[in-house]
C-alpha cells in the first residue's frame, strides 16, 4: 500500500512532464511556423547559408559533417550540443534533400553534426545549406520510460530510493569515523567527504557560489575510487560534465567522457570515449575496413533500374560484402570501447547521455550528480535507476530546473530532488568559506540566501582590502525615462522578449569611467548579465557598432548561460522600468542570487528603484546597497 501511494507521487510526475513536452513542443512548432528566414537566424534557430569543411566517420560508422556560417551568428542560438537538426539543401528539388543529424560541438562559425545515415548525401555540393533546430522528442522519451521504469521496478534499491525521497525513510549513514584528511580542503569540505564516506544510500554537499564545490567533488571521487573498481559522474549540461572531467584528469583520476562535448579542447579530446577509439593501436584497422565499405556499396549503388538478371545479382553480393564489413568494423569497434570503459575509474556523461548505447546495462556502486539543484526529478532518475549510492551536489538558492510551462511549474516539477531533500531536513554539508568575491559582494547574498553562514577565505580578504574602487553600486535609472521596450517583431518571436536601450547607454558609461579611473581593470575580465534574451542581442549589437567596448573584449549573456562561471567585473542590467511595477521573472530571486554572485572584483547593478521597490527582495537590495553608500543616480552618468 505504501509504494502505491508513492506511486501516485510519480504518475503525477508523468502528468507533469506530459505538460511540460507539450508546452516545449508547440513553443518550438510557434516559433518556426512564425518566423521568416532571417527571424530564424536571429532567434537562432537556423544557420543559413552554411558550406561543409570535413567529412568522415566516427563511432559505430556515424558519419560526421562540419559545417561553417561564413556570416556573424546569433550569441543566442539554440543550436547546442545534444541539439537534434536537420541538416538540408534548398538547391535540389529531390525529396530526399535533407537528414537528421545531431550537434555534436560547436564553435564560433563552426558546427559538428553527427548521424546515424550510411552514406554522405549527393546533395551537399548543392547550396544554400542550412542547418535548422528540431524538436528534442530524445530527451522527453528518455524521461518518460525512466518515470516508467521508477513505477514499475521490483528492484529493491530502486524502491528504497522511492520512499526516501517520498520522506518515508531517512538515509543511512554509518558511525564510522575515517581517519584522514585531505590539506588542500578547508574544515568544511573534509567534513562533506566525512559525509560521504559515511552514506550508504544518500548524501548532500550544499555547495554555495565560489565555495569550491567542484574542488570538494573531485577529491571526494578520488577517494571513493580507491575503494570502488568505478563511478559514474553526471550532471545536466556538458558544460557541467567538462568542468568536472577537466579537474578529474589534472587530479590523476583516470576518466573517460562520454557523449556530447560542448567544448573540446585537445587536452579534453584525449579523454573522451572518441578519442580514446581512435588512438588505440587496433582502430587505422576499422578505418581501413570502413574506407573498403563505403568503396563497394558506392560501387552497388552504380546499377540502378533496368539492370541485367546477373547486374542484379553482383549488385546483392555487393551489398552483402558492405554490410559484412560495417558489421566487422562495428564488431571491433564494440571490443575497443569495452575494454576503454571497464578501465575507467571514471565514466562521466550529462544526465541524458548515460542511457548511451556504449553505457547499457552498466550498474555503478556510486554516481555523483554534480548541479544536482537544476535538474528535473525525471531526468536525474534516468541516472539514478543504474545507481546503488547518490551523491547529490549543488545549491537549491541557486537556478533550478528550467520549466517552460507554468502550471507544471506551479504544480512542481521545477522543485528538484535536492531541494527536495534537503526540504525533508535531510542530512546535508554546507561548504561555508567562498574564495571568489570580494566580502561586500558577497554579503547581500550571504544574509539574504545563506542565513549569513558563509565567510570569506582569508587569502581573498587579503588581496581585496586595499581595493580602491567601490566593490558594489547600485545605478537607478527611476525619473529618467529609460523604459523597457518591447522588439516589433515580438509578437511573432517570443524568444526576443524585453529589452531597455537606457540600461545600455548606463553601463557603457560606467564601464568606461571605471577603466579610465582605474587602469588595472582594463585587462580584467568583463561580462555583463541580463535576465532578458532580448538585451543580451540588443548589448551584443551595439558591442558590434562600438569600436571602444569591442576591443575591451566583453562578454555579454543571460543569467542561466552565465551559472557556474565568474569574472572580475560583472554588470548586471535588470532591464525592467515601467509605470505598472511589473518586473516579471525577476521575481525568481534565485536567478538574482546566480548573477550577483558571479563578479570577483566588482559589481554594478542597473535598474529602475521605482520599478523595483514594490518587490520586498529588491526594495531590501536597494537599502543594503545605499546603506553601505554605493547607490548613484544615472543622472550622475547623463551630464
């Protein structure tokens, strides 16, 4: 009786989920039914037109194509590793002048699709090319049969896992204490690997902005795999993933990466299941018998209709003697990227990707879940069900699941399961002294979310105190008319939302000012936030036109593409100015609490106090920030 009402738990998550898919699916559908060519590129749906630079093979046979848009592309386009496509042609009229394909990396101009066809298609030396945004049916359907399996499993492990989430059954830790320490972790991150190392089936580290979580994760890991043959450490997006393995291979750990790389660097690339295969001794080998494959089935495909009965039979054979070589080729692929993984220490992959083809049936005593506070509850048990053990990081005061229907987000599918268990009052480690910002950055932040909890690392207050610039300002823009504004194709482009040109006018000044006071910023870092898509592209385009700010090199992104890094200053442009004091998803405090926590140095908000005020969150910034005299008028920036 007690597992069917948990069940409920989880039918209703189906539901959820069923709404949060066809939510995505009609905003997606909307968008490109909507938009014409050029709205597409600008919303970043689409790279048009794109040439081929490389062609080749990879994994399993796929075949690998790599594009380049000779023209400047969007900051913001939706084409991310992971990303399913459409790879076409608009210059042939033949009904098969396009295939799916999925982004592999992407760089500036340049773009890495993979897919599952057997051969090129004759099409691509037929332009324009163009590579669109398909909708992510893969990930949904990887959630859904984990929600499916969760109900119905009769593994034990996967029903204690049930109830301890359901609040029914606390984890077990043991009394053991473990006689050590590692020197490079300050007292609170040797007590998260006490924590650890204690757990039999659930542990939490709380990891606050620049607290070194990732410094903690990784010795943690380090540590089980001297008792422990491997683990499995996953995460949300592959930014998260690549940290993690970066850190792990400088660490000693030996580590392999699985699945969609969003940055490869040559360091990395040795590390990953693909260049693993490709440098073992045995793969010029598969090569050779997959260059012989491609070279008979093209010699099959030369007799086409009306051919002779003995055309018809050598045409068989040969493409017989193809599809026994790919299987040769395949087979021995297969026996490399076994004997690759059962030598790992480490396996590391997204959430999504440890349902891979290489991964079936693999089962871990561990798996670290490293970002744990975004991701969706369905989504981390696709990693959960191989598990005997969850390690679980993160910081629920920080960006939570991204949930693009509301009422799936009202009805909580956004609260993930580490917000969920530490909401249980389960047992969990704060990691309390930050080593990135300045203290009057982080003291906002630090009574506001943490309950004044954290502390800053001596070595920061050290190099900080004798700063000469302020570390934070507020900038108000109220009485000077500089609203928001809404793009004119916003009602056929959702994705653009909000923008506010005054904002900008604002933070060039300041920045400039700032530089030219104080020399010694004019090589630091520089990136400016926005909670809006629509001022990020607005920034960005007058970044462009301004030779001044160009050459400062500054980096311009969204709140969510901006969690998990930081800069020595940061200038957060909040974007929302009207008569009505409506400030939309500011109200997501956590977003906030992720922006203002990225700066190192110095941190400029710019927003309009008499927008803001009628919110109790931002009225307490604005008086925290004035009380400590760093409140300026924009008026003082205007003349």
């Amino acid at each position: 009786m007690e597992l069917e009402e948990i069940n409920k738990q989880y039918i209703e998550l189906q539901r959820l989920l069923k709404l949060e898919k066809e939510e995505d699916f009609t905003f997606h559908k909307n968008q490109l039914a909507t938009l014409n060519v050029k709205q597409k590129i600008e919303a970043g749906y689409l790279w048009r037109p794109v040439v081929v630079t490389k062609t080749g093979f990879t994994m399993g046979g796929r075949i690998s194509i790599t594009v380049e848009h000779k023209s400047v592309t969007s900051p913001n386009h939706q084409l991310q590793p992971g990303r399913p496509v459409i790879f076409y042609s608009e210059g042939t009229n033949d009904e098969d002048n396009q295939m799916k394909a999925t982004v592999y990396s992407v760089g500036k101009n340049t773009m890495k699709l993979i897919s599952n066809a057997r051969e090129l298609p004759e099409w691509l030396n037929k332009p324009p090319l163009a590579v669109q945004a398909e909708f992510d049916e893969r990930t949904y359907r990887l959630m859904e049969n984990a929600l499916e399996e969760v109900i119905n499993s009769k593994e034990p492990r996967v029903r204690e896992f049930k109830k301890i989430f359901a609040g029914l059954q606390p984890p077990i830790f043991s009394h053991e204490t473990y006689p050590f320490t590692i020197p490079i972790l300050n007292e609170s991150q040797n007590q998260a690997l006490q924590h650890v190392m204690q757990s039999k089936d659930l542990a939490i580290i709380h990891g606050p902005p620049g607290t070194g979580k990732t410094t903690t994760l990784v010795q943690i890991i380090k540590k089980t795999v001297e008792t422990e043959k491997q683990v499995l450490v996953t995460a949300p997006s592959n930014v998260a993933v690549d940290l993690l393995v970066e850190r792990l291979v400088q660490a000693g750990v030996k580590t392999v990466r699985i699945g969609n790389i969003s940055r490869i660097d040559e360091t990395l690339l040795a590390h990953t299941l693909d260049g693993m295969v490709e440098s073992h001794r045995e793969f010029p080998n598969i090569k050779k018998i997959r260059i012989e494959a491609a070279a008979v089935r093209s010699e099959a495909s030369k007799y086409k209709r009306h051919f002779t009965h003995t055309e018809k039979e050598e045409r068989t054979r040969l493409r017989k003697e193809a599809k026994d070589l790919e299987a040769w080729a395949k087979d021995l692929e297969e026996r490399i990227t076994e004997s690759i993984l059962d030598s790992a220490q480490v396996i590391a992959t997204t959430l999504t990707s440890c349902n891979n083809d290489e991964l079936s049936g693999r089962k871990y005593s561990t798996i670290f879940l490293d970002e744990a506070s975004q991701a969706l509850e369905p989504a981390a048990w696709i990693t959960m069900l191989k598990a005997d053990r969850i390690v679980m990081a993160g910081d629920p005061l920080q960006l939570p699941p991204t949930v693009k229907s509301t009422k799936a987000a009202k009805a909580g599918l956004d609260i993930s399961l580490l917000e969920k268990s530490i909401s249980l009052n389960y047992p969990s480690y704060l990691l309390d002294t930050q080593y990135r910002m300045h203290n009057d950055i982080m003291t906002f932040s630090n009574v506001y979310f943490y309950k004044g909890k954290l502390q800053t690392a001596l070595e920061i207050q050290s190099k900080t105190q004798n700063q000469t610039f302020k570390a934070v300002i507020f900038i108000d823009t109220a009485g000077t008319g500089f609203e928001e504004q809404m793009p004119e194709e916003t009602s056929k482009d959702m994705y653009l939302s909000k923008y506010n040109e005054g904002e900008y006018f604002i933070l060039r000044e300041h920045l400039l000012r700032l530089i030219s006071e104080h020399l010694e910023l004019k090589e630091k870092n520089i990136v400016v936030i926005t909670p809006y898509r629509a001022q990020v592209r607005y920034i960005n385009d007058r970044i462009q036109e301004d030779e001044t700010l160009y050459n400062l090199n500054i980096r311009v992104s969204s709140i969510d593409g901006y969690q998990g890094q930081e800069s020595d200053i940061v200038i957060i442009s909040l974007v929302r100015s009207n008569v009505k004091g409506e400030i939309g998803f500011l109200k997501d405090y956590r977003r906030m609490n992720v922006a203002m926590t990225r700066a190192k140095l110095h941190l400029a908000i710019i927003g309009d106090s008499a927008t803001l005020s009628g919110d109790k969150f931002y009225s307490t910034l604005i008086d925290h920030v004035n009380d400590a005299g760093q409140y300026h008028s924009a008026y003082e920036y205007m003349y």
